[in-house]
C-alpha cells in the first residue's frame, strides 16, 4: 500500500545510514572510503590521469597551503570560476576540508554578474584558468588569485593578484601546520546560485550534513558493484554536477573523464576510447543524441554504455520512447533535483520505473514530500497536482544574508517550496506537469526573469517589461520578453551571459498585473504560445 499519513508522503527508498558524529566534514567522509587504488579522473582531451592516491594527496596539500599559506579558516569564502577539469574537484575539496565555503559561478557569466556574485559573497580568494584572469580581475580588481594552470602562470607574471599556482600548492606537505579547525556537519560547505521562485539569483546555503546525506544518496542510486566509468559533461559549478563528480561519486571508487565543456563528438569519441559506462546528461543533449541516432552509432562505438541519466529539466515522453527505441541498450534514467535540495530529490533506478514516462521517479532516500493546493495551502492526496514541497537531510539550510527569501521557501517545519507543479501516484512515482516559479530553463541553465526585466528596465526606451519562457524543441525553452516601448529604439543584449540572451521578443501596450503589481507571467505564456 501507498505509505502515507497526514499527507505527507515518504521515499520508498532504502532507508540512508547517516553518519552519527557531528565533528565530521564532507571531504573526511569521501576519503575516509578509500579506493586507491584506480583512477579517479581522466582528463579527456590529454588522457592524462589522476589516481585517487594522487587525488587525496592533492587535496591535503591544497588545503595545507590554503591554511598555511593563505590563512584559510573556517568560515571563509573561496571561489571558483573554471570550466570543468580535473582540478576542479581538488579545489572544492580542498576548501571543504577545512570548513571554509566555495562559491563556484559559471565561466560564461559576464563581469558585471560575476562582480555581483562576489559583492554578495564577499571571498577572499579566487581559484581560475589564465583565460578567465581578465575577466575576474575586471570583476574583483584586488581579489588574490590562484591560478589553475602553469602556463599562464609564466604568461601572466606581470598579474599582482596571483598569489600561486595550483600545482605548487598541491606539492605542499600536508603534515604541515595547518591549523586544525572543528568542522561540524551543519557548517557550511557550498554557496552555489539560485534564483529559487522568485527574483535575481541568492546564494544557497548547503552545509556539510546536506553533502554527506547527498554522497549517500548518489551511492545508493548508482548500484556499483563493479567499477563504472563515467563522462562529466555537465558542468561542476552547478549543483548536478558538484554533488556527483566533485563529491559523490568519488566515494564510490569510480573513474571520471572530464570534458571541459560539452561538445557532442568530444563527448561522444571520449565514450569509445574510455569505454565510458554511464553518461549523465541535460535533457537537450539527449535530444541531439536521438536526432542523429543514426549518424552517431556508424561513426562511433558506443556498445560500453549501458546507462544514460537526465536530470536538470524536464524531458517529454516522446523523447523517452525515442531514445528507447534509437538506442535498446541502454537504460534511460530520470533525475528531479533542485540547488535548494542540494541535488537529487527524486529518481528513477531501472528502466522499467524510467518506463512510466513522463515520471521525475521515487523520492531519494530519507525524503518527504506533500503536494500543496497553491490557493488553499491544504495538502493534497495522492494523484491530485498542486505545488512539491520537500523535507529532509538533503534540505538548504537558506539563503545566504537573505531572511526574506529564506521565510518565504523554507517554512518553520522545514519543508522546502520546490516551485514546481506536480502530483504523486499511487506508487510514490512523482510527475512535474509545470512550474509555479518564474524561472527559465534554457539547455538546463537557470535563467531568471527577474534579473532580465531589471536590464531592460534600465533601457531609456523601455517604459516597463516581463520576461517569459517560450518552449523550444531544442533548448527547452526560450527567454522571451513583452516590452512597453517609450519611443523607438534599439535594445542591447550583451550584458548578460549567452546563455541568458532574450531570443525572442514581442512588444506590448501594458504589462498585465495584479493589484499589488506582481506580473502575471501565466497570461503572457498563454498571450505568447496561443498563436
Ligand atoms: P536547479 N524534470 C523536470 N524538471 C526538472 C528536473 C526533472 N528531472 N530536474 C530539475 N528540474 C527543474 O536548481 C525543476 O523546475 O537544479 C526544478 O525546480 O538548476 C529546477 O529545475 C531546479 O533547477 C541530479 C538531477 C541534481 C537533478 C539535479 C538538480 C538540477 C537542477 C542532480 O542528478
């Protein structure tokens, strides 16, 4: 039978073994699993490789030269702007070890949303790639920096902000006299970016207990007896790949080959030579995969893989039966998440729960959910949709400096207002059918509204403004604005990353509120894809 009780509903999951001792950080956690003796990360463009003896010891001589060297404590802010590779996850463990935060921000980002990104979390030192210098330097001016790779580091001596290199800190002996801090599962480990229901992006809180809970879950969703190889393509700096390929899998042993971005025959070519297993994925990636299913199994052998998981956005049941049908060998696999969640809420395992399609899957284990009528504030039973809310170890402690946003996403029992629309069948299988909150979703990246209306407001030719998503085949969907024009006048849209640019826009006598002024978004969708 349904297991549920005062409507809340609970994960059907094995139950998750928690770490007891408070004194614990999420790096000890992994490590102390070790897996020595195979290969950790393979970088997929040199081949090059580090072992999980290499791994650690890294780790411990970035952390000792962070403490030593940099006067790294507890508490600080670190951040990270760097496309994937195989250091990435060095530096965030590194940090994590010692109890200080890492930010991390996407390398595609523009100045000016770095620079606030940095005003909002105020780090005191930055690990980057010499490409991205002129960008943070631009950004944050006086902010130290450790560079990432050695060339740049001779190519760049002229750069007072550096303050060393990633490989000579590395090299620092461990046993040195770092200075040895408390760290308790509920200090905090990330401070990744959300836009959350509503507004420009905040910082989310996740702590050292919402980490190791997200390691357990990660572990327990990818059975792995044996030793799988996996392919990183989705970035680091988001939550999806942070809890999986920076923290998660690594306590499982597996191998990793690191892409610095996505690029289909990259990826695909990497699958083959590495005899890669398992390939997590945004949904629009997938799309690409089935549209040229023909092409790509004549060009590559990609007979090693046996698992491709989706997570991120939502992926439409026609795209699950083609892909099932394009590729029958391999196991199509859901994953439902949020920042907020630290990850992974809910799943599918197998193919056969993938196969009641359209389902985000059971929820992780030790989670709880209710589905919430948005107009009553009554919890709903099974089948009846309403808005998802979550409860559990995985949970964001908040959002960082921000009371008013935190009271209005985490209520008092600590349930989390996911912002998405959904229902829970008589199985627990949950299905997301929309989204409350205003946020866009383009190729999987969080694209808010908020902070698109607030530019082109600062336009002198727009008189008042609202940005929509348009569902698009490929990118899932589109930024798309209605704007009140003054006078006419050309609109710039450079000043935000690529990924945030307005495709499409429509103009508007007046943008329609409701008495106290909050855009009603829902009229415009209707207004924007009825033709
Ligand atoms: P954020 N189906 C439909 N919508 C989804 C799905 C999905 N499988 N996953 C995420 N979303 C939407 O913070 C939903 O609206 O994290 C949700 O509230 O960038 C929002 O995206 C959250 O966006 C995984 C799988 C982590 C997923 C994730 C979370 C990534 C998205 C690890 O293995």
């Amino acid at each position: 039978g349904f297991c549920s009780s005062n409507s809340i509903f609970y994960s059907k999951r094995k139950p998750l073994p928690l770490p007891p001792n408070n004194a614990l950080d999420v790096t000890t956690f992994i490590s102390s699993r070790a897996h020595r003796a195979t290969t950790a990360f393979v970088d997929a463009a040199t081949a090059r490789r580090l072992t999980y003896t290499q791994l650690w010891r890294s780790v411990e001589g970035v952390a000792a030269s962070l403490s030593v060297d940099m006067g790294i404590r507890k508490g600080n802010v670190v951040l990270i702007l760097s496309p994937n590779s195989i250091h990435f996850p060095v530096v965030c463990l590194a940090v994590m070890s010692l109890g200080a935060i890492i930010t991390t921000t996407n390398p595609l980002n523009t100045t000016r949303e770095i620079a606030k990104q940095i005003a909002d979390s105020k780090p005191l030192l930055a690990f980057t790639i010499s490409d991205l210098l002129p960008k943070i330097t631009a950004a944050a001016p006086s902010l130290p920096i450790v560079l990432m790779d050695n060339d740049g580091a001779n190519n760049n001596n002229n750069n007072n902000n550096i303050v060393a290199t990633l490989d000579e800190m590395a090299k620092k002996e461990p046993v040195a006299q770092r200075v040895k801090e408390r760290v308790e599962q509920d200090d905090t480990a990330t401070l990744l970016y959300s836009s959350g229901t509503t507004g420009p992006s905040k910082g989310v809180v996740s702590s050292h207990r919402n980490l190791i809970a997200m390691v357990q879950i990660v572990l327990g969703r990818f059975h792995m007896e044996e030793n799988e190889t996996f392919i990183c393509t989705v970035p680091m700096f988001h939550i999806y790949g942070l809890v999986a390929f920076a923290t998660g899998l690594l306590a499982s042993g597996s191998t990793i080959v690191v892409l610095s971005k996505f690029e289909m025959h990259d990826m695909l070519s990497s699958i083959e030579r590495f005899r890669a297993t398992y390939l997590p994925l945004v949904p629009p990636i997938l799309v690409a995969m089935l549209n040229n299913a023909a092409a790509i199994k004549g060009k590559y052998d990609i007979t090693s893989l046996h698992s491709v998981l989706s997570g991120g956005a939502p992926l439409s049941k026609e795209v699950i039966e083609g892909f099932v049908a394009k590729y029958p060998n391999v196991t199509i696999l859901q994953g439902y998440g949020l920042t907020e969640s630290t990850g992974v809420g809910a799943s599918t395992d197998s193919l056969e729960e993938s196969r009641r399609y359209g389902t985000a899957g059971l929820l992780s284990p030790a989670t709880q959910a209710m589905i919430v009528d948005p107009e009553s504030g009554q919890s709903l039973p099974v089948n009846r949709t309403g808005e998802l809310w979550l409860r559990g170890p995985t949970i964001m402690k908040g959002y960082f400096s921000n009371e008013e946003a935190t009271t209005s996403t985490l209520d008092s029992k600590g349930w989390l207002r996911t912002g998405d629309i959904c229902y829970i069948d008589n199985d627990g299988f949950i299905f997301i059918v929309d989204r409350l909150k205003e946020l866009i979703k383009y190729k999987g990246y969080q694209v808010p509204p908020a902070e698109l209306e607030a530019l082109l407001l600062t336009h002198p030719a727009i008189l008042d403004a609202a940005v929509i998503p348009y569902p698009d085949k490929e990118a899932g969907q589109h930024p798309m604005a209605y704007v009140v024009r003054k006078a006419g006048s050309s609109l710039s849209e450079t000043q935000v990353a690529p990924y945030k640019r307005i495709r499409k826009v429509a103009f508007i006598s007046s943008i329609p509120k409701n008495p106290s002024g909050k855009i009603l978004r829902k009229d415009l969708i209707k207004l924007a894809t009825s033709k």
